[in-house]
C-alpha cells in the first residue's frame, strides 16, 4: 500500500474523530441507541404480557346452559367476568362485553346425530383488550371441546363422566445457546448491514464534497500524491469508520441481551446468549469488507459529483436507505436462497453472513457472494478514481 493514501486516510480519521457528529454515528448510536431500542421494545413486550394477565375482562355467554360445565370453569379463571346474553351482539361494545362466546342452539341433540356444529369465540384483536380476554378464554375452549367429547361418548353408549385428561402440547427445547445462535444469525447480518451504510455516510461526503465547501480540496489536489491515492486514503478512512460501526453495534447487541438482560429481572427470562465463534468472526469480517469497499466508493465517488454537502447527503441518503431495504429482504429469506440473490449486492453478504453463523455455508454461495461483491466494489472505486481526477465534475457548479 502506498505511503500517501495512507498519510491521506490518517488526515481523514484524524479530521472525523475531531467531529462530535462521527464519534456519535461510529460509536455511540450503535453501541447504544439501537440495541438500547431493541432492548426496550423487548421490555415493553414483557410488561404488555404482565398487565394482560392481571386485566379484568368482561365475556358474553350465548347458549352457556347446554353446557353445564361452562360456567363454573369460567368463574374459576382470575379476571374473568361471564355476563349472559340472548343472542350475538351485533357489536361488543354495545353489549358492553370484551369477548362473546357461542354455543349453537341444539348442540345436544346436533352432536349424538354426527352433525357439525361450530362453537365461536367471536373478539377483536384490534382492540388491546379483546385480544387479552381471547388468551384468557383458551382454556375454556379446552372445556367446550371436553364437554363435547364426552357428550358424544355417551350417545355411543360409552358410560363416561368426564374426558380423559389427554394432554397434546409443543414444547420448545432449544437450550438459550442455540436460541442466541439463531437470534445472531437472523439479527446481525441485517445490523451490520444498516451499521456499515450508516458509519459511512458523514465521513465519506465531508471528505469530498466538505472538503470542496471548506476549500480545503483545492490545496490537497496541488500536492505531489496522485488522485488514485487521494481516493484510496479517502476510501480507506471512510472503510475503518464503517467497519469500526458495525463492531461496535454487534457488541452493543451483545451487551444489552447478554449481560445488561440478564441484570433486569423483567428480561433475564427471555435474555439470550448472542454468541460468535472467533472463526465465524473472522469470516464475517471478511464478508463485510468488500462491501464495505463498494458502500465507501459509492458514496466518495457521489461527494465528488455533489455540488454541495445538502446534495451529497441526500445522495448518501439514498445509498443508505437501498442498502437498509436489501438488509430487510434477508430477513424475508427461509432456507436456502436461490443463487441468483448472492449475485445482488448487499444482499449477498447478508446471506453468507447467516449462513456462516448457522454453519450451513455452501462453497459456491461464498464464492459467488465474494466475487460479485469484489467485482462491484473494484468497479465503484475505480469510478470514484476517474470522477475524482476529472475538475470539471470535481468542481462543477
């Protein structure tokens, strides 16, 4: 590497962390502001299921009394109040009811003669409220559908008081070390996705279009260095803030659901153990840097053409918000990803990235992802060259 891009990327880290705006971009709001939200939207969640349980509902019975059992099944559920009503409301609240439950006129007769019958739990899951007294009531549909069974045992002749109690449930056995593994393999290659773009922004148009609003461009183009090592030194500065970024939000990530989770007791039953190996951090740095490379020549290459920093940052604007929808489409991937969507910039470093963390990486999946995104970032920096050593679009105005 040539000495002169690398006293041109030195001067550039050196001007970005005098600039309070790059240090709160680079490390504060990753570290910080987004797994912080993370966080507290996890919070909320446990909070909204606290006060569901402890929230006094009201439910409507229509037809209760063809089911003896119903009631008093009900009435035994904290928080439930039954109110006993004729018919179904044309609407909740004029029955001033939160849920109805319906039971079919002539279910016992309907039943023994092999007829369908449909009893419904008619709420709103629009309305906070409602949807808390439908997951009060599951197990009184439980009830229903025991009273149910037995009432057509005993039309078989079946001489039975009660259903057995079976008991068909799912039960999740995933260990907190395999739930972060997945939670790392979904969350973080969308995170360093949006923490690269993000990191690049600001430093890469003040680099260029700044400089030319400071005047200040003119005298680094008087020296001796050549353009390519001007846009190299630039690029490389703009290449260590997006990757000094993306680190920082994965500890940040880290941090708050290992180890700040598991001191709130409200969370340090759903915390989990976001963990990466030292080889799939290798990997994953290594899938980061061409695109890297690519974001941070793309938007050198734009400070160049931008007339002004208010023009460059809507253009980094742009480039920002195209890589933040790319990283929301991995989300959107189950299985394996047809080959064709590790051709697409971006895109395909989320996926190698999630394969890498659930250690399911195909060898023609990398090599395309990596060669692809090498060629595209090869090409945006060499425009970046040729749009940096051209006055006419430097200083077009």
């Amino acid at each position: 590497m040539r000495s002169r891009a690398w006293s041109v990327c030195r001067k550039e880290l050196r001007d970005a962390l005098r600039d309070s705006r790059t240090i709160i971009a680079v490390f504060v709001v990753p570290l910080v502001l987004y797994p912080g939200i993370m966080l507290l939207m996890g919070w909320i969640e446990s909070q909204n299921k606290k006060d569901e349980g402890a929230m006094q509902v009201r439910v409507g019975l229509v037809g209760e009394a063809q089911l003896p059992g119903l009631v008093p099944a009900l009435k035994s559920m904290e928080g439930v109040t039954t109110v006993s009503l004729d018919r179904v409301p044309p609407n909740l609240e004029s029955a001033g009811v939160d849920a109805v439950l319906s039971i079919p006129p002539g279910i016992a007769q309907s039943i023994p003669r092999g007829d369908s019958v449909k009893v419904e739990l008619l709420y709103k899951d629009a309305d906070h409220k409602s949807s808390a007294a439908e997951k009060k009531l599951r197990p009184a549909l439980d009830e229903v559908r025991r009273e149910l069974t037995v009432l057509w045992a005993r039309s078989h002749g079946a001489p039975v008081a009660q259903a057995p109690a079976v008991a068909v449930e799912t039960r999740d056995v995933s260990s907190k070390a395999e739930e972060g593994r997945f939670m790392a393999a979904f969350i973080i290659p969308y995170i360093l996705v949006f923490m690269v773009a993000a990191g690049t922004m600001h430093l890469a148009i003040d680099a260029t279009t700044g400089e030319k609003e400071r005047s200040t461009l003119e005298t680094l183009l008087a020296t001796s260095t050549p353009r390519r090592d001007l846009v190299l030194g630039k690029v490389l500065a703009v290449i260590a803030t997006a990757l000094a970024a993306g680190l920082v939000g994965i500890f940040g990530l880290w941090f708050n659901f290992t180890v700040l989770a598991g001191l709130m007791p409200a969370l340090s039953s759903q915390s989990v153990q976001l963990t990466i190996r030292p080889d799939q951090a290798f990997f994953i740095l290594l899938t980061i840097l061409p695109t890297a490379i690519f974001l941070s020549a793309a938007l050198v290459a734009l400070g160049c053409f931008a007339r002004s920093m208010r023009e460059g940052q809507t253009y980094a604007t742009y480039v920002y918000m195209a890589a933040v929808v790319l990283g929301l489409i991995s989300f959107r991937q189950l299985g394996a990803p047809p080959m064709e969507r590790f051709m697409i910039p971006i895109l395909n470093t989320a996926l190698l990235q999630r394969e890498i963390l659930t250690d399911t990486v195909v060898p023609m999946h990398a090599a395309v992802a990596l060669g692809m995104s090498a060629v595209v970032a090869a090409i945006m920096f060499v425009i970046a060259t040729r749009l940096f050593s051209n006055e006419s679009v430097l200083f077009r105005t």
